[in-house]
C-alpha cells in the first residue's frame, strides 16, 4: 500500500457477505448492482472462541483463500461475453464485466461479516479485520455485526419490524430504524426461553419425571429418551461432562414435537415455548407503530420452526394478545442473505438499518489500512479508522446517518 485511494466505487463492483456461526463458516459473494448471490462457498470449521473473544486470525485463515478465489473465478470468467457465474459458482449463460483495481484484483465494494457472539466477544474482529481486509483484498468498506443483526437483515430486510432467531438459542431483536432492541439469547443457564435447548430439556424432565413416577411425567418422551440416550438412570452422567450441553439437549427438541400430536404433556411444552417466544418478540417490537401502516412484522428464521404450527401456532396465539398489530411471517432470507444485503447497502451509501458500537459496527476498511501503513511507515498520510451510528457522529465528523 503507499496510500493512494483506490478508484471510485462503480456500480459493478463486487460485494461480500460472510456468515459465522457454530457450524462453520459461509461465504456469499455477489455484484454492488444486483440482488441474490453469484457464488457461495462453505468452510466446515467453525471460527475459533478464546479468552480473549473471536479469534480474527482464524477467521482470516478460512476466509481469505475461500473469497480470493470466487473474487479471482468471478473476474476471470465474468469477464468473458455470455460466461457470468451461476449460483454455485459454475459459469452460466448470462453476461457481466469485472470491474478490476490497479492490483488486477476484482473491486470489493464493501464486506459485511455477521457473527455469532459478535456484540460480546467481537473486539478483535473491529480491531484487526478493516486493515486486514483492505490490504488482502482491497475491501472499501466493511460491517461487522452480531448474527440477529444478519438474520434481521435476512429475513425483515431494512424495514421496521423484529425477528426471531431460533436454533440451540433463542434470540428476538427489533428495530424502528433509529435504534436496536434484544430480548433474551442470555443461554441456556440465563435464558433463551422457549429455543430448542429450552424444549429438549422440558421434555427430558417430563421423562425423568414419569422414570420416577412423579407428576407431569410423559410416559411417552421417557420411551423416545430411552431410545436416544439409554437408560433413563445414565442419562446424567452423560449429559453433565459435556462442554457441549445446549446442543445436546436440543437434539431431544425434535422427539418432543414428534410426540406433541398424541401427547398432552409435550405439546404443552410447544405451547409454553411459543408463550415465551411470543414474549420475546412483543418486548422488541417497534413500539406506537399505526395499525393502519400493516403492523410489526414479526419474522421467525432458524431451524426452531421447522417444527411447524405446533410451535408456530402458539406463538402467533400469544402474540395476538401481547401485540395484536403484530404480523407474524417466516423468513424468506438467512443470516448470510442478510450479510449479503448490508454489503450491497453500505457500497450504495444506503444502510438504513442503525449503526451500533457492538451489535453492527461500520467502518471505512481503506482508511484503517492507511493508518496502520503510516504507522509502520509505509504511508505519509491516513485516517484513523472510523465507526459511526445513528445519531452520534464518528471521531471524524461523518454524518450519523451515513456509511463511514
């Protein structure tokens, strides 16, 4: 780098979006000037969690070869009439042109990342992924944000309304456009009431209940924990050591929505789930929103709600007493969708959804490599790097409202 700007953002530049969650790492690149995705690409380990938060090396390590080589397939074939990318990244019939920098790399417009932990164990990644990223991939501007941001964006898109994000955890996060609001996703041991960890250990419970005779036991989840897991006594001393408990306990979710049609006692479980959900989304849902306006639209996303209208159905019941404006519909869009459209939205300087320190940080990737160059010695000029969000300027004077 010696610190000259790169060229203007076209319209035919190219956007990424990257997904990090716990069962690995998703990769989604697509044109500033287009909907939908040109390629995705998928690494299977997740990024790693230290005590020190998450670990931006190791994101970088998976995410660099995988986005260098759809950037280097989009520009090489993109660049030949009628070749273009499918959406597996295959050539395909249609015609594009690659808009390529001085380096012959294809221009990346701007990058958002959406990951889980993002608003508590994310300062490495605001730390050390703008530098990285300009100087690896001539990324110009960059999001980081928590993955309830991502789906948000995913499933509601830059509108005012809430989201449910439902898996292991359980999480509801709503907006009016001017600022975020989050109820629950506090874990297994705290919260995420009604998530499939919540529902697994419901339905575990009413087994161990009918093991020993006791009220409110289901003889019919004591045989489905049996088949799972074994002996009924045994059952502690193979959930208890496990570092990975949340996820075990939601592996029995699935056997208690099985048994909810022919047993009362797990369907009660759905229902009591679907009572807390419901809660979670009327506590983050724009408040003093007009009837008339089509009410707030509550999207649920996640693998929770395959389950169907024995969860569903509970939850829109309580949320039509709680919020009767309330629309609930399903996400038509996932967390890397989401990433995808807060890259296209930063590129166009149109990111309606509000900025925050932690929950979708924004900042100007080019202006951080050129600091950290003056700093090494390498440049004679540059910025510090700058976040900004609704309402509050940056260190910088950008305007709160604007893209850094």
């Amino acid at each position: 780098m010696t610190g000259t700007r790169p060229p203007a953002i076209t319209p035919d530049a190219y956007v990424l979006g990257v997904d990090s969650g716990g069962s690995g790492l998703r990769v989604a690149l697509g044109r500033a000037d287009r909907d939908g995705p040109l390629a995705t690409a998928v690494c299977a380990e997740p990024v790693r969690t230290g005590t020190g938060g998450i670990d931006a090396a190791h994101l970088l390590e998976q995410l660099l070869p995988v986005a260098a080589e759809l950037l280097k397939r989009a520009a090489t074939e993109g660049g030949r009439p009628g070749s273009g990318l499918a959406e597996d990244g295959r050539p395909g019939n249609g015609t594009t042109s690659a808009r390529l920098t001085g380096n012959g790399s294809a221009q990346v417009a701007a990058l958002a990342v959406g990951a889980a932990g993002m608003a508590t164990l994310g300062g490495r990644l605001r730390a050390e992924l703008p530098g990285a990223l300009a100087a690896a991939l001539g990324v110009r501007r960059l999001a980081l944000a928590a993955d309830a941001v991502t789906a948000y964006a995913g499933a509601v898109g830059d509108r005012p309304g809430a989201v449910v994000a439902g898996g292991t955890g359980m999480i509801a996060l709503g907006t009016d456009l001017v600022e975020w609001r989050r109820a629950d996703g506090w874990g297994h041991l705290l919260g995420d009431n009604g998530s499939g960890a919540w529902i697994g250990r419901a339905g575990l419970e009413a087994a161990m209940r009918a093991h020993d005779g006791r009220r409110g036991g289901s003889p019919a989840l004591l045989d489905r924990l049996r088949a799972v897991f074994g002996p009924a006594e045994e059952l502690p001393g193979l959930l208890y050591p496990r570092s990975d408990r949340p996820a075990v306990l939601a592996s029995f979710a699935p056997e208690v929505a099985a048994c909810a049609g022919a047993d009362a006692i797990a369907a009660d479980i759905l229902r009591r789930a679907g009572a807390h959900i419901a809660e979670a989304a009327a506590a983050v849902c724009p408040k003093d929103r007009p009837e008339t306006d089509g009410g707030c639209e509550v999207a649920l996303t996640g693998g929770l709600f395959r389950m169907g209208e024995p969860l569903v159905g509970p939850v829109r019941e309580e949320l039509a007493q709680l919020v009767p404006q309330a629309r609930v519909t399903t996400g038509a869009g996932d967390p890397l969708t989401g990433a995808l459209r807060i890259a296209r939205a930063l590129a166009a300087d149109d990111l309606r959804l509000p900025h925050h320190p932690t929950m979708l940080s924004v900042q100007n990737a080019q202006d951080a490599q050129d600091a950290q160059d003056a700093q090494d010695g390498s440049a004679t000029s540059g910025r510090a790097a700058t976040t900004t969000r609704n309402g509050e300027p940056g260190p910088d004077g950008v305007p709160a409202h604007g893209a850094a």
